[in-house]
C-alpha cells in the first residue's frame, strides 16, 4: 500500500472502511485458497493483505475513539 492510500485511509470515514475491511478479508481468504492449491506465485501477497486489515482496522478504531471522545 502506497503512502497516499494510508493517509487517503485516515480520511474516509466508517462505513468505508467497513466495507473495505470486508473487501480486504475477502480477498485475503482467497488467497489463502489459492496457496493450499498451489495456484499462488506470489506469497509474499498474504503478508500484504495482512497488513492492509491492520491498517483498515487502526483506522477504524482511531475512528471509534474520535466518536466517543466528541460525544
């Protein structure tokens, strides 16, 4: 993920990075299929997939805590 997709992902707000959330673990659980069927090249995919979730739900949870503290 470049620099400008972590900070455009700072910015958006919860139900997108909700749904990017899901999008990402989607696309993670496929690639975890390919991998037992041999069919991935690139494993090195996996360790990226992982660590866009975690930024997603850094994101989200920095989200959570702006809400709660304003209310």
């Amino acid at each position: 993920m470049k620099t400008k997709d972590k900070k455009d992902l700072f910015t958006k707000n919860q139900l997108e990075l909700k749904k990017l959330l899901l999008d990402a673990k989607e696309a993670l659980f496929n690639l975890r299929i390919d991998l037992s069927q041999n069919k991935l090249k690139n494993t090195s995919s996996i360790t990226l997939k992982r660590k866009e979730i975690a930024l997603i739900l850094t994101a989200l949870k920095e989200k959570e805590f702006e809400n709660a503290k304003n209310a």
